[in-house]
C-alpha cells in the first residue's frame, strides 16, 4: 500500500486519541525527548530536500506506544532490531534513544516511500540523531529487503511490523521476518485496531506454535515471543476464528 493511501485511510477510521500525554516522554534522553515532543507537537519538520514540512497528524504512533517500545530496548538489550515502515520516524526515534542509553544495538529501518510520500523526514532526523554505525535505512519494499536480510544471515531480537496494512501484506510481512526472529526474540504487529492486522493476529495463534502470545498493556500492539522452529509439515493448517463483529467490519471505502 502507498503511504498516502494509508494515511487517508488512518485519517478517516482511525478512533481519534485524546490529547496526547507528552509527559511520557519525560523519562526520554535527549535529544530523542526534544524531536518527538516536535514532532508530537506538529512542528514542521526536515526534509531531504532542506524545507520543512508540515506533517500528517494521523501518521504516527502514540507516546505510550513508543514509551513501550522504548522501555522493552531497555530491558532487554537487543543486539538487533527491525522495523517495517519508517513514515516520518517516530518510532525510530524511540529506538534509537533506547540504542543510545543501551551504548549497544543496532536498528534497521525499512521503507521505500520515504522520498516519493515522506518528504524524506523519516531519513533526516533519525540519521542525524543516531549513534554512529548503530542505524541504517532500506529503501526497499519489506519483500525485497527481507530477501537481503536473509542473504546477509541477519537475525533480529525485535522485529515491529507498521507497514502495508492490508491483509495480506502484513500476513506476508510476518511470514518472511519470523523466520529472521530469533529464538527468544519478539515480532510486534501494530495496529490492532484494524481487523485486517488482527486477523493475521488470529492466524498466527491458531497456526504457528513456533510463537508465543505475551501480554502487553497497549491495546494496539499484539507480541508474540518465537519459542521454537516452525516444524509444520508440508499441508498443515488449522481453521481460526476471526471475530464475526470484526468480520462485518470494513476498515476502508
């Protein structure tokens, strides 16, 4: 999916937040705290082209999310982290301050629309604000670049997939990155409010028991912990139930 089509789907049927809570971000270094509260804030901010640019205010994550996120670098300590879909770099950013406070990681961002949709914004701040060696972009559909990521051998303690969100594009996502997660390690799927995100949440439940379900206290995250190989044979699969409310429901026009 392009990023604008998604961004005017966001805008239409996205449940819209209460005004968000920046003092979550106050535990946060600098001077990852002082980009987002920008960006949160609605600031133009840098693009490629050396303008600024006002951004989409439905396009981000929420602060408690990328708190989360932030707060799981930190306890954890990954040695390797990915995601799919940069947008403008709001989660980046919480990964890369966690990097930084870590003093050890290295996080890999993925997204092809970055000049063509993103205005670039998504590439300036996180590479000016990242450790140095410790951060790098693909500009490359998340097909494409999980090919490269296996030819290197690459495996990931955290993989967060916020990119195309339709069905089938998410189900593709966490089928070609689970098998570059490590044993131990967690892929997160965002967007649990679209029934699209949570029928792949569904599917993985009843189907991949190389995963594990973990709780987490943001609604819009569903985590699952790789506990094993993937030892299906060949013709394997088991029915799953996707919620008939949700079912009825459409995400889009």
């Amino acid at each position: 999916m392009r990023a604008t089509s998604l961004s005017n789907l966001f805008s239409k049927r996205m449940p819209r937040p209460p005004a968000l809570p920046l003092e979550l971000l106050e535990d946060l270094n600098e001077p990852f705290k002082s980009a987002l509260l920008s960006m949160y804030r609605g600031e133009p901010q840098l693009g490629v082209d050396g303008q600024r640019h006002s951004l989409d205010q439905a396009v981000k994550i929420p602060p408690e999310e990328g708190m989360w996120l932030y707060k799981e670098c930190r306890k954890s300590q990954p040695q390797r982290t990915v995601e799919i879909g940069l947008g403008y770099g709001f989660s980046t950013l919480f990964f890369l301050a966690a990097i930084t406070q870590n003093d050890f990681g290295y996080h890999t961002a993925i997204d092809p629309y970055q000049r063509s949709a993103w205005h670039g914004i998504g590439l300036t701040t996180p590479s000016a604000l990242a450790p140095p060696g410790r951060f790098r972009i693909v500009e490359e559909t998340s097909v494409r670049a999980a090919v490269e990521l296996e030819r290197e051998s690459s495996a990931y303690d955290l993989i967060f997939i916020d990119g195309g969100h339709l069905f089938e594009q998410a189900l593709v996502d966490f089928f070609l990155y689970a098998k570059l997660c490590k044993i131990g390690g967690l892929v997160i799927l965002d967007d649990m409010w679209m029934s699209s995100i949570k029928t792949v949440a569904s599917f993985v439940r009843a189907n991949r028991s190389d995963f594990s379900e973990i709780p987490t206290p943001i609604p819009n995250l569903c985590v699952f912990r790789r506990v094993g190989k993937d030892e299906r044979k060949w013709h394997y699969f088991r029915p799953f139930i996707v919620d008939q409310h949700q079912a009825r429901v459409s995400d889009g026009p």
